[in-house]
C-alpha cells in the first residue's frame, strides 16, 4: 500500500527537467551581450580544438581578445588569419588597431596603407599623425573627417588627448542629443569634466551610465577618483569595495589601473596621517 502511494515517474521527470535547467550552458552569443569576451573566447577556443573552427570563429577571437585589452593576442589571430588571406583589406586595417595600442606606430602605419582609402583608413593614420606630432598630417587627415559618428568621436578623442576637454565634451554632447541609447559617451563627458576640476558635474553625468552598468570598472574607477579629489583616499578606496567580488572581462582589462589608485590613494592617506599640515590636490 505504501509503494502504490509512490509516483517515480512523476517525480523522476521533475528531476530530469531539473536536472536539463542545471546542464544548460550560457550561448556564445549570451556572453558577447554581457561583455564577458573571457567565457565568449573559452567557447571559441574550444570550437576550434575540436575541429568546429573557422574563419569567423577565428574573427570573433580577435575581436574577444582585442576588447580583453590583449592586443598582442588579437595581432597573432590576425597575423594568422593575414597568411591564409593576404589582401583582406579589413585584417589588415585591425592589425593595425592592435599595433597601434602596442605602441607600435610605424608598424601600424604600415599596416594601415596596405589596405585601401577608407574612413578608418583615415581614423588610424589621424591618431597616428598626432602620436608621431606631425601638425600638418594631422590637419590634413582632420579635413579628411566626415560628420558620421565614427569620425566624429575620433575627432574628440584628439581634444581630448590635446587637452582640449571643452571642445570634446560639445561633441560628445552633440552626439547625444541624437543618440542618447549611447550611453557609454556620459563616461567620456565624465572624464573631460573631471580633467577641467568640475568633480561634483562629472559625478552627475557619470551616474546616468552606472545606472546601468553598475559592474563598469572605469566608470567606477572614475567615481573613486571624483570622490578622491571631493574627500579623500579613504573615501575612494570605498567606491572601489563594490568591485572586490568581480572577476569579469571589465575586471580583468581595468585591474592594473585598480591597484595603481589604491597604491596611490593609500600612499597619500599615510602621508597626510603622518604630516596632517600638508594638502594634497
């Protein structure tokens, strides 16, 4: 009497059901929305180990590794990819984006002219001319520039390196008033407001983009910096708490920037215990 009460089939599909929630795993495409480009490389590199590779497969490794910050890494899959298929324009132009944030000008520059006029052609050897401080390069590629998004942003991320914050914040503002799911450009007005010493206006604008990306490591970064120049080392060290528990891709990219403020912050916080009658700005 006591079996017959039993119903396994029942309770053995609930388990099998619970069991098929358990083995699901996160898609490809799961990860590239989350930004987590560590979890989105794992499953390509095991496409590729187990002889699902391809050449987007290959592609999409770049691009995880590029937004990792592992330029290096991105320039070997281009490198490789460049061998099978010496005239793509677009691997060529790419590689010349990862040897251009390795520092590697002349290289870039190379890279860049072997593939044909472009507007990121023109992007890539407009930064190039203001890293190798040719003013009439750079003017000459700035005539160059058309009034799309892309160029536009290229343009003041220039100001910005130029000093000139005022006039990167009107574009990025310009750019806003028509595009305001770009959310990521309330950071970059955050940082020129920061660098012109309006930290309570860059704490306000930059508190529209952690709204929604509370896990950001720069734009949390940056808070902590507002707050260290608002208050203290002490309270920016605070801010920073929030990202202890993060072990994502933005973690990775930004940790070394991490523990150059906290060794900084923490160095003036001895200080000042040690001579309280001096102030630090």
């Amino acid at each position: 009497m006591l079996l017959s009460r039993i119903k396994p089939a029942k309770a053995s599909a609930s388990q099998d059901k619970d069991a098929k929630k358990e083995k699901k795993l996160p898609k490809f495409e799961e990860f590239i929305k989350t930004r987590d480009y560590t979890g989105a490389m794992t499953i390509l590199e095991f496409n590729r180990h187990s002889g699902e590779g391809s050449e987007l497969n290959d592609r999409w490794l770049s691009y995880c590794a590029f937004h990792l910050g592992d330029y290096k890494r991105a320039l070997e899959e281009y490198e490789r990819m460049l061998k099978k298929n010496p005239t793509d324009a677009s691997l060529w132009l790419s590689s010349a984006c990862c040897l251009f944030f390795l520092g590697m000008y002349t290289e870039a520059k190379d890279a860049a002219e072997k593939a044909p006029e472009c507007p990121l052609q023109t992007i890539i050897l407009f930064h190039l001319s203001h890293k190798f401080s040719d003013e009439k390069l750079l003017m000459s590629y700035h005539s160059q520039l058309q009034d799309h998004i892309e160029d536009q942003l290229s343009l003041a991320s220039i100001h910005y390196l130029r000093s000139h914050y005022q006039e990167a914040i009107d574009i990025y503002k310009r750019i806003l008033l028509d595009n305001r799911e770009y959310l990521a450009l309330n950071v970059y007005v955050a940082m020129c407001y920061y660098k012109l010493d309006y930290y309570d206006v860059s704490q306000e604008v930059l508190a529209v983009y952690l709204q929604q990306h509370t896990d950001s490591v720069i734009a949390v970064n940056l808070k902590a910096c507002n707050h260290f120049k608002l208050y203290n080392g002490k309270a920016a060290e605070a801010e920073l708490k929030s990202l202890q528990d993060i072990s994502s891709s933005s973690f990775t990219f930004g940790c070394d920037l991490i523990r150059h403020n906290l060794v900084s912050w923490r160095f003036t916080v001895a200080v000042h215990e040690m001579t309280p009658n001096i102030h630090f700005s």
